[in-house]
C-alpha cells in the first residue's frame, strides 16, 4: 500500500461489511486523525467448526493507534456493535459514541466481558462531535432499532456521509420520521462520498412501514385462542412495542424470555424508548396461572440460533416453557442468509408439535429495516455525492446499488465496489482505490481470539468429515521389538456392529509391517509413527474409501 500523500486527503477504508452480511466495521483517515465508524461481529458459518463469533482485524487501527480518536457506532445492531468489546480491551483510550439506547445496549453486551471503565459518551440526534480534524454529525434515520443514526463526517477535504443501516418509515411506531431536512441540507453543502447501507438494493419499490406490523399483530392476536407467542430480534424495540401495544388492547400480559430480551426491555423502558405499562409485564412463573388465552410470551430465537428460547421450546428442551397444540407461534423476523435451515428446522420442529406458526412475511408479521431501491434512489438524490460506495450487503447487493448510483447521476468511474480492505483515497484533486490492507476474519473460539485459523479448521472439517484412528505401540528402542499393541480406536469412522472385525483386520496389517522393519528403523521412533500413518490410511482406504485423520502414537519403554 502507497505512503499516504503530502496534500490533505481523507481514506475511507471498509475492513468488515463488504462482501458480506455482519463484521460492519469502516476507518476514515485524515492527515493527522482516524476514526471508526462501527465495529460489529458476524456469526461463523457452517464449515467453521466450534468457533464462536467472528470479528474484524484491527491490524490497520493498531499500527495508527496514536492517530485513533474515536469509536463512532451508528446504532446497536450486534452487526454494529458486536466486536466493540474486544475493540475497547485493545483500545482502551479511544471514546466509544452513540445515542443512549446504543451506548446501553453496548454496556449490556460488555459486562461479561468485565471491561472496566470504557469512555462512554452520549449523542443525540442532531448534535456534532469533533475529533481533530474531523467533525461527526450524527442524524436520525429510521432503523429496527430506536436510536439509529446516518453520520455526516466533515474533514479538511470534504465531507464523508455515512448512512448507517436506514430506511424511509413515513408512519414510525415512535412518530419520528428520518430527518429528511437536515440530510437533504448536508447534500446542499455537498458531500464528497457517500457510503449507504446495501441490505435491499435487489428488491424493488419501499420497504413497509412497520405500523404495518401493528396491523398484522392485530389480526393474529384476533384470531388467536391460546397462548401466543412471539420470536423476534432482542434490539427491535418498535417490534417488542407493537407486541406490547396488542398485548395491552386485547386484553392478556406479557412475559419475556431471554435476558438479551429482557435487557432491551429494561434499558429502552428507561431511556422512553418503549411504553410498557408497569401492571402488563409478568414473569414466566406468574403468567402460567393465567388461562392460554391471556397470555403472550416473547422470545429470542427468530433465527433458529440452537440455545434460544424458541428452538429449545421447539423440541421440548425448555424447562419452563412446553409448546402445545393450540399455541399460535410467530416468527416476526426474515432468515439471516446461512441462517435459512436452522429457522426452517425451528418451523418444522414446532409445527409437529401442533402450534399454529406465523413466519417471514406470512400476514406481513415481518417488514424489513432496510431501504428498498426507492428509498436508495431518494437516499441518492438528497445527498448527491461526488464519489459512492455501497457497503453492508454481499458483492450482488453492492453491485446492484452501484448502478443505483448511477442512474441517479453519479459517475460510473465513482462508484467504487469496494472489498474488505480496500483503501480508497481522496484529495483536492482525486479520487481513486490506492491499494488494499488486511480486511479478514479474526476467530474467536472460547476465550482465544485468533488463535483458530485456517489449519485449525482444516483439521476439524476432516475430523467432521472422516472421523479418527489412532494407532498406539509400545516398543523397546533398544531390543528394536514391540512389546504392546497395536491398538487401534476409532471414532466416527465405522459403524460399530462392524467395527470389531475391521479393527482386527487393521490391527494385523499393522502388526505385519512391524515385523517387516529393519532393526534400524525400528530404533527411530518418528519412522515407526510415519510407517504406522501410511499403513494405516492406506489399510483404512482400501476397505472404506474413507481418509480419517490417522494418530499414532508410540511409546517407548
């Protein structure tokens, strides 16, 4: 990557968040001073066996560190703000920023982490922040989440206008519309480069209005004869609003299961972000002395996630509550992309059960958060950038908000499609992509951050895969004769009715090569290991076709 240039420039580098959906992390860099716009997490995939979450490399932030001025967090989506304590242990110095509902669903995530003290400042909607050469205005946009905010970054070379996570909600469940003014007046200034959230430039037309949620609730809570119950996101305070709002009209009470649920609960109930009359809420215990039909229990598990409240309740797991026919179960929430089978195998599970269950967009108990191609294309002509990069999607999304850009007038030579890592630059003069950093996945497995890597996961897909054999001998060295073993145990390999014969069968073609070496050869403890390894596999592939990971293991004695 080039040294940075003599004039004033700014860099806009994506390290989490292009390409992908989660890990949403951006630098923006000035001559003299570097913030971060978010730092999120996302969560692994199938073929990354036992590891936990995955974060963003902070190589770039650390080798800037005395240029760090600041954590700026859009809203608290754990997309958003998931690896912001790993961020805090690394970069105690820097403040973290946000609007009260963000910074207190930051401080909920990080207490188990035992962070110690973190500079926590508090934002509103509206106000400026400045940090060297750079000045952050954070505006209100409509989001699933209250608090969320677009930030226009003003630096010497022109301003940086970052959307966040947004959509255009005429009829907001909190009455506050997105802040079409003060975005429209930062575009009258002029705006260098905008970088917009790309969730659902594939889909066509607006995204609905959540009030629409309201009216489906309605309809279900209508309908319904027993208990209900409803499965959505912890931080969707307008979804959890609506749910109470219904819960209160016809006339049952509420439970909530989760402690991230109930943390939402109580800090947005503080902050007046969510109106929950003191006599509605009741605990679990409580509400089973009630009648089904007054009773409404909302959960966590919309994404089928496998210790949730709703996949353990889907097969009979949870201790407190059992799901019976004549329960109405709605999932208020679309399928993360990857998270498709497990929220399908949810919906299966707790149909056979009997339940009658609401999912995605069934009755629109579900609308998205996110700007639809129309609401982009408004985005676009209110802030009318010089320069745009679409960011928070996979590469067709950003692809196809690219084009977006253009038939609004943007420039095809200034869209950048940008990939993690990629430093994009701009001065006076130009601008341009200039080169590209590490921009890569950081495993975290238990208490190891990073310690996974690609050999790591390479080793466990084959043990997933394959299964196990180890061999153990013991031998004296010095008489070059085995005196125990072979033994061989398997595991994940055989089907055990068959696996005594085949072990005997192994154990000769190891006992047969044994004999066979040399005096010299069987004083060398690593060749005995390596003759056992070929031996084995080749033995194990001949009657399977099968390629386990192969241990030996010798002892001397």
């Amino acid at each position: 990557m080039p040294a940075p240039p003599s004039v004033p420039y700014v860099r806009v580098v994506p390290l989490g968040g292009c390409g992908e959906i989660g890990r949403n992390m951006t630098v923006v860099e000035t001559n003299d001073d570097m913030i971060v716009v978010d730092c999120g997490l996302m969560f692994p995939d199938e073929e990354m066996y036992g590891v936990d979450v995955v974060i963003n490399d902070f190589s770039y932030l650390r080798q800037r560190a005395d240029r760090l001025r600041a954590l700026l967090v859009t809203h608290g989506h754990e997309d958003h703000i998931g690896g912001i304590p790993y961020f805090v242990k690394e970069f105690s110095h820097v403040p973290v920023v946000g609007t009260a509902l963000t910074l207190a669903l930051i401080k909920a995530k990080s207490r188990e982490h035992k962070l110690g003290e973190v500079d926590f400042r508090t934002v509103v909607p509206g106000e400026h922040a400045v940090f060297g050469s750079i000045d952050a205005e954070f505006i209100h946009v409509n989001h699933s989440v209250a608090g969320a905010c677009a930030l226009a970054l003003r630096t010497p070379v022109g301003t940086i206008f970052h959307t966040g996570d947004f959509k255009f909600d005429q009829t907001p469940i909190d009455g506050r519309p997105a802040d079409f003014s003060r975005i429209a007046r930062v575009g009258e200034e002029g705006v260098l480069c905008m970088l917009s959230d790309s969730t659902n430039a594939e889909r066509a037309g607006h995204t609905l209005s959540e009030r629409v949620v309201g009216e489906a609730f309605s309809a279900i809570f209508a309908r319904a004869r027993g208990r209900i119950i409803v499965a959505s996101f912890a931080s969707n305070v307008p979804r959890i609003q609506q749910v109470i709002d219904q819960t209160e009209r016809f006339g049952r009470k509420i439970a909530f299961l989760g402690r991230s649920l109930q943390n939402v609960v109580h800090f947005a109930s503080e902050l007046g972000n969510l109106r929950l009359p003191p006599d509605l809420a009741m605990k679990l215990e409580q509400l089973e002395e009630l009648p089904p039909e007054q009773i409404v229990v909302m959960t966590t598990g919309s994404q089928g996630e496998p210790m949730s409240g709703l996949a353990r309740m889907s097969v009979r797991d949870h201790q407190r509550l059992r799901i019976v026919a004549g329960d109405t179960v709605v999932v208020s929430a679309t399928p993360i992309p990857g998270n498709e089978k497990s929220v399908y195998r949810t919906i299966n599970n707790l149909c056979k059960l009997g339940a009658i269950v609401v999912h995605g967009t069934d009755g629109r108990s579900h609308v998205s958060g996110h700007a639809s191609q129309e609401e982009l294309l408004l985005m676009l002509n209110l802030v009318r950038p010089e320069f745009f990069v679409p960011v928070h999607g996979e590469y067709r999304m950003l692809n196809a908000h690219g084009k977006l850009a253009v038939r609004t007038g943007v420039d095809a030579e200034n869209v950048f499609i940008a990939e993690d890592g990629d430093v994009l630059e701009f001065t006076h003069e130009y601008g341009d992509k200039v080169g590209k950093t590490y921009g890569g996945n950081v495993l975290v497995d238990g208490s190891g951050i990073g310690d996974v890597g690609e050999a790591v996961l390479r080793d466990r897909r084959a043990l997933a895969g394959d299964g196990i054999v180890m061999v153990v001998v013991a031998i004296d060295a010095e008489e070059a004769r085995v005196t125990a073993g072979p033994d061989v145990i398997a595991r994940g390999v055989f089907y055990l009715p068959e696996a005594d014969g085949v072990l005997d069968e192994l154990r000769t073609a190891l006992r047969a090569m044994l004999e066979s070496m040399s005096v010299e050869s069987m004083r060398d403890v690593s060749t005995v290991k390596e003759h056992l390894r070929d031996t084995l596999a080749k033995a194990i592939y001949t009657r399977t076709k099968r390629r386990p990971v192969v241990i030996p293991v010798v002892m001397e004695v």
